[in-house]
C-alpha cells in the first residue's frame, strides 16, 4: 500500500480521469452535517460533506483543497497545510480531533484519506463497468495488520454481477486499502492474483448485529463507492478528455453559480497554490533549467462577479479561467523585473513573490475596466488594491481554451 504522504489512487502522483470526475461529481451537492453517518451508501456518489462543517463557504474550501489533492496528487502534507489554512480563516472550532496533535493528524489524515480511496475506487468501478469485464477479483491491500474477513475474501473470482460485490466492493472500512481488478477470462483472472475455485466463507452475507452490515464491512460501507453514476462518470470522461484544469471547465459549468464562486474563491485561497505558482515562475526564469514541466497555471475560475463587471466591456468570458503561462513571467520580470526602471515610472519592480500572490487577490479586485496591449484584440485590465500599491494586471481572453490569460503585471505606487 502507498505511504500516507503518497496519494491513493495515483500512479506517481498523477490522478486518472474517471478519479477525478468520481469526486468532482459530488461537488454539485455541498451538504452540511453534524456527523459522518449523516449521509448512507450512495448518497455520497453525489454529495460532499465533511462531518461536522455545516456552513456552505466552510464546505466548498474544503472541497477545494481536497479537489487539489485528488487531481494534481499534492499528497497529505500539502492537504494539511491547506486544512490548517481553512480551519483558521473560517474560525472553524469543535471539530472532531481538534486540541492535540495526534487528534488533529488523525482527523486531516481520515478526511484526505478517505476521500482519496472513495473517489478511486469509483473511478475504478466506472473503468471495470466501461470495459465489460465478466468477472472481478477481489484483492487483499496489502496492510501489516489485515481484517481477517478482507484477508478472506483475498483472490475470490466473482461475476460481475454477483450478490457479494452490491455490498462488499471496497472500500470495506475506514482504511480499507483492498481494490477489485476486471478480467474477461477465468485465466485473466488469474493473472491478476484471483485463485480460481476459491469459494465464499460461509455466512459472507450475515449482517453483524453491532453494525447491521455482513461481518467484515464497516458500518456504513455496505455499497459500492460509484455504483449510482459509473455511467455519469464514464460520459464526463469522455467528455472533458485530459481534464486539463484544476477546474475542468465544461463541467463547472454545469453547477450552480454560488458553488462555482465558493469553490473558486476557496481554490485561489489555498496556500499550496500559492506555492505551485512561486515554483512555476522559479522554474521558468531558472537560467540552468528554464523550461518548466507545465505550459502554465489556473487560479481558477472567474466567479459570476468578474464575468457580469468584464461582460460590460465586451468579451463573454463565461466558464473562463485565470491563466498564466511561461510567456507572462518571462514578459513581466523582463519589462517589470528592474527597480532601476519602475522607480523612473513611479513603480517598483515586481518579484516572484508578487506573482505567486496574485491568486486570492483577484477575489478582492478594486476595479475592472478594458486594458491595452500590443498585438491582442481585445484585452481587461484588473487593479488589485495592495496597502500602498496598486497591483495592475492585463489579461487577454483566450476563446479557444477559455482563460483569461495573464499578459502583463506592474505595480504602481499610490500617491499620497
């Protein structure tokens, strides 16, 4: 089993696409609960909670930070890092674990862990319904300290469409690392670790009288994560191809306006994004190594409030995002980078720092108006109020990919 610190459900820290969309499919729905069994079985394939939040700006930062881990595989430290982050901001205060540090990593470590398992595991069960793959192998993960009843089950060879697996496809537990594979042949099967004749304890399906689930299964994990929207999953999929985004944008579209604004605002508010942009612009003007592995960076998606106020200028910039790409930080530590200079223009020059502070800015915008630069059709200018400064960054709509891509940043100082 990968190490906490590794995403479940990568392979080198990259997600799969059905993954991804297991997850985002439960954003549509931000419930607010008390405690974990407040919402059953597959009413988590279309909801996200986390037990104890109950207020929705609290839910949909949540989300975010649990939506960066899945999709771009940041790992657990990074998710606390977020959490902490979030806790703090809301004044969040009484949740489970809350008081002493091996309550709080216990609690961080649950939330990001399970919902990394939940999600690929209905990813998973989309791929295996996608492919038509007659019989499932159940198999054991691998921990040190096994439940027996998982450890049972281990290289069973099932129909697809058995009984067993309407209740006993994993995850079976809080912690459960046990996966299913697909297979079309009873020697495929095989090959993927199942034992062929292995039959079914007796008594598999007998409900515990504690938990009222068979014995072996968690209370409240008798269902197969996914099982209500392996189609829904396997379509988006399809759909949105590569999910290029943090944001996958031809799905966001789909949700409500105020889950749109809240989940983007609280996307541009993580600190990992923060830190995701200063590397991104370290590694492109890093004179060794100038050609970083990314084309460039969301900061997530425009809310409803910057496409009314752009849409008054002109272009419709509905279901955009904010981008910056290698060309901007070049362009802007070139013509905006000396403090020789910008001082003669009444500005000062603007640092990697800066940039990689721009995301949560863009929420707290002082004005929006039509912007000029060279060679671009069209263009929207955005000053950010800074203390003492103006921050004044140029952006150029994108329609083909849909960004407001950055072109250009200053920072102007405020006379007195």
């Amino acid at each position: 089993m990968p190490g906490d610190d590794s995403p479940i459900g990568t392979v080198f820290r990259r997600p799969f696409a059905e993954q991804v969309a297991a997850f985002r499919l439960r954003l549509g729905d931000l419930v607010p609960t008390v405690r974990w069994d407040d919402i059953q079985h597959g009413a988590h394939d279309r909801a996200f909670m986390v037990a104890g939040a109950t207020k929705a700006d609290l839910l949909a930062d949540l989300a975010a930070a649990v939506d960066e881990a899945i999709a771009e595989g940041t790992g657990l430290e990074a998710f606390k890092k977020n959490f902490r982050s979030i806790v703090q901001k809301h004044g969040w205060h009484g949740w489970t674990g809350e008081g002493t540090e091996a309550g709080e990593n216990w609690r961080m470590r649950t939330i990001y862990r399970t919902n990394m398992r939940v999600s690929y595991m209905a990813g998973r069960h989309a791929q295996l319904r996608e492919g038509g793959f007659t019989y499932w192998v159940y198999r054991h993960g691998g921990s040190l300290e096994p439940r027996l009843h998982h450890l049972a089950w281990d290289g069973l060879i099932l129909e697809s469409d058995h009984a067993f697996w309407a209740k006993h496809y994993p995850p079976n537990g809080w912690g459960c690392s046990c996966r299913v594979f697909g297979a079309r042949s009873i020697a495929g099967a095989k090959r993927r670790g199942g034992i062929p004749g292995k039959e079914l304890p007796a008594g598999w399906n007998t409900p515990d009288p504690k938990t009222g689930t068979p014995k072996g299964i968690g209370k409240g994990w008798d269902y197969p994560p996914g099982d209500t929207v392996a189609d829904t999953i396997s379509a988006l999929t399809r759909k949105t191809v590569k999910w290029e985004h943090v944001l996958a944008k031809e799905f966001m579209a789909a949700l409500p306006d105020r889950t749109v604004n809240d989940f983007a605002t609280g996307y541009r508010s993580l600190p990992t994004l923060r830190g995701k942009v200063r590397r991104f612009a370290q590694a492109v003007l890093n004179e060794d190594r100038p050609n970083p592995r990314d084309p460039g960076v969301t900061l997530g998606r425009l809310t409803s409030r910057h496409v009314d106020e752009i849409a008054r200028l002109g272009p419709d910039v509905r279901g955009y995002d904010f981008h910056i790409d290698q060309d901007a930080v070049r362009h802007i530590a070139s013509s905006h980078g000396s403090s020789d200079i910008e001082a003669g223009r009444g500005q000062r020059a603007v640092t990697i720092d800066d940039i990689a502070s721009i995301a949560p800015l863009l929420d707290e915008t002082l004005s929006i108006s039509a912007g000029e630069i060279k060679r671009a059709r069209s263009a929207v200018k955005i000053t950010l109020d800074r203390g003492g400064e103006n921050w004044v960054l140029i952006f150029e709509p994108r329609r083909r990919r849909k960004m407001l891509a950055l072109r250009t940043f200053y920072i102007r100082k405020r006379k007195n």
